[in-house]
C-alpha cells in the first residue's frame, strides 16, 4: 500500500511537492504505464487514479487501462493495489487515452476511452485516411468498485462522419461536468481535409480538437464543431465571468510553440477565435497538458486552520469567478520539468503567470483534479530521473503553495 502525507493548506512552501509512485516501469519486461487520467469523487473522498498498461513505450503497445483507488486514512492516502479494467475493451482492439467524468444527479462515474485495432498505429490510420478507433465508455455507480460491461458509441454517435476521420480520440485525462449538467468529454480528430481516389493528400489531414457532450445524463451524446485552427490533445474547464454567464475553455496540444486556446459561448457546440497562448510554450512536437477550473477563493481572511491568506494579496485584476489551473512540462525545448501554472484572469490571453515547477526532470503528459475544498488540489504526471516513462506519480499541494512560488517569483529580480 503506498502512501503520501497530507499537508495542510496552510503550509506555504514553494519547493517540490512529495511523490508517491503509483505506477512504475518494469525494466526487465519491458512494461511501461503511460497516459494518466485522475479524478476525484468528494463524496466518498476517494481519488481514482487511471494509466494504460504497454508491454514496451510504443503507441501500438497498449494493452489494457489499470486503476488505483486513492482512501484519506490517519492525515495520509492510502493506494489499493493496481487492478486491470477488465471491461474496459473490445476483442481485437488495443485500449487508451482513459478519459473519467462524474454526473452527479445520477451519482454515475463514466470512463471513456477509444478502442484501436489490433497494432495499427495512429501515423498509419493518418497516411491512410482510415480510421481504425472505436469511441468507447464503460461505467460505475458505486464510484469505481465495480464496472458495466462495455458500450461501444462509435456508430450511433459518430456515424458516417467518420470517413472524414483519419482517426480520432478522447482527452486524455479528464472531462467535466457544467453547472447547467452538461457532460463534457475532450477530443480531437486527425479530419481529412482533401481526398484524392481515397487517398488523403499530402498535409491535407490535420487535427482538430472538439467536444462530446450529453445533455442527459449521459443517456445519449453528441459531437461539438471542430476547432478552426491546428489543434491535438485537449482539455476543457468551465469559466463563469462576473455576470454568472458560461464560457468553455479549451487548452490544445500544438506543434508551434505555445499551446491553442479557445472559448465556447454555445457549452462546447462550437469554438469561436482560437489562438496560441504567448505564456504556455510547448515542445517541438507538443505534449498533452491538463487544466482545471475553481472559484476564486474568498477575500484575504484567516482560514480554517487559522492561516492567514495573505497571498491572496497578490497583484492581480480578475475578469471572471473562475481560475484556472494548467500543467505542463515547462521546457521549451524538451518534456522537463513538469510546472503547475495559474490564471486569475482566464477570459484574457495574457492571464497566466509564471509555473511553480512541481518535479524537476524529465516529465511528461499530467492530470490535475480538484480536491476537498476550493484551494486543494492533486497532480497525477508521468515523470522520473533519466525519462518521463520511468514512473507516474501521485502530487497533492494547496493553492497557498501556487501562489508562494509565484510570490517568490515576482520578487526575483
């Protein structure tokens, strides 16, 4: 059983969050766990804690997805051993990118996923033009102790739009539910531009991020509009601005130094204006980054644990209700150092300020999830010493150490 310590909020240290490793590369198989997917269910105050299982590094040696149950006992959380989704797939298909979303009316937890046949490998389904993913979800209502079998969406929902479909897939990582009870599941499409006797021509398959969305309960789904603009691996979080009006948020993959952003005004239907954001770089070939968004905490006050919040006098003009937080490795030029950024004026493009690095070293794609209260949060990341593949490790931290490394950061001369 592993664990890690639960450090109060009220500890302001911008030094490195302690790890706990949940899932580890076994050098002498070959096994490798990749593409974290976290989410927190406040109900039962239990973290799930999702990655595929490989039998070497490589895309095409996906396996299976496996998950950790996360229990707060004693001031420490305690980690059930790895347990393999067994529903999660179908014959002949390899399974990835776990995508988790919880409905709360329903009190259903939905893990979504694509199914990909046997080793066909995305750069194939691109050159081809032919898809070879199955949109796929299973799901729990006793919050991840036992699963349905599997329910494959990809005829009834994405139907014959799919010959346009080079390939396609959810998030990774996790989608959201809005205030109005929309469910939100990330994606993106390898969308075949131009054809030419079947056959995509050259630089004519790009990728696009979009939304699944359900408005009833997740009974049925529907497919958002493409973004407008290159785009890969995507999040999503609600901003609610200071007249309690909804904007979709949308953090892109990019291969043009700074990730993409854009705002839904129609709830993930479509995405007007997408831009590169200056204040996010992004690697020669990207890499996936997770984002969140929480309300503003209240004004400077003494806290529960009797802490003052000085640091919430920070200089800052806020345009919404909402912050955000996004994780990244923060290098420009390779996957290195995994920093947690924040933005206290998530409608403007210039709001993030500088990352507060939470584990120094290679690094890789992440997941963050909000946690007991408004100011807790906890950061699922592939990471290790020689290469991000080694490990993914388990962070929890405070908004309070957020804002102390930014803090020290502004006074650096």
């Amino acid at each position: 059983m592993g664990n890690t310590s639960s450090r109060r909020c009220s500890q302001r240290i911008a030094m490195e969050p302690k790890k706990t490793t949940l899932f580890k590369q076994e050098q002498k198989c070959g096994t490798t766990y990749r593409i974290p997917a976290l989410i927190y269910l406040t109900e039962d105050q239990v973290y799930l804690a999702f990655a595929e299982k490989r039998s070497s590094p490589c895309d095409s040696d996906a396996k299976i997805l496996v998950m950790r149950r996360g229990t707060r006992q004693n001031g420490s959380i305690q980690w059930s051993p790895s347990q393999e989704l067994l529903s999660a797939g179908l014959p002949g298909h390899r399974t990835m990118n776990p995508c988790p979303v919880y409905e709360r009316k329903s009190k259903t937890l939905f893990l979504f996923f694509i199914c990909v046949r046997n080793k066909t490998t995305e750069h194939h389904q691109i050159i081809m033009g032919k898809n070879a993913a199955r949109l796929c979800y299973i799901s729990s209502k006793d919050n991840g102790l036992s699963w349905s079998e599997v329910t494959d969406l990809t005829d009834g929902v994405i139907g014959k739009k799919v010959r346009r479909w080079a390939t396609f897939a959810v998030g990774p990582g996790h989608g959201i539910q809005m205030e109005s009870g929309r469910l939100i599941i990330p994606a993106y499409v390898y969308y075949v531009h131009c054809k030419c006797f079947c056959i995509p021509l050259p630089c004519s398959v790009r990728p696009h991020a979009f939304s699944i969305y359900s408005d009833d309960r997740g009974e049925t789904w529907q497919l958002g509009q493409i973004i407008q603009r290159k785009s890969c691996e995507c999040q999503m979080a609600e901003i609610i601005d200071h007249e309690g009006r909804s904007h979709l948020y949308c953090n892109a993959r990019n291969t043009r130094g700074h990730r993409v952003e854009a705002l839904s005004e129609s709830s993930g239907v479509y995405f007007d204006k997408p831009r590169l954001a200056p204040k996010l770089v992004e690697q020669r070939h990207g890499c996936q980054g997770s984002v969140i968004g929480f309300p503003v905490p209240e004004s400077p006050s003494e806290d529960q644990d009797g802490a003052n919040t000085d640091y919430l006098r920070l200089p800052y003009s806020s345009d919404a209700q909402t912050w955000l937080l996004y994780s990244h490795p923060t290098n420009r030029r390779r996957r290195m150092d995994m920093g947690v950024y924040l933005n206290r004026s998530p409608l403007h493009t210039s709001g993030w300020e500088r990352p507060w690095i939470v584990h120094r070293g290679p690094s890789g794609y992440s997941d963050l999830t909000q946690c007991d209260g408004k100011e807790h949060f906890a950061c699922l990341m592939e990471c290790g010493k020689r290469s991000e593949l080694e490990e993914i490790a388990f962070v929890d931290f405070c908004l309070s150490d957020v804002m102390e490394a930014i803090d020290e950061k502004l006074k650096t001369p």
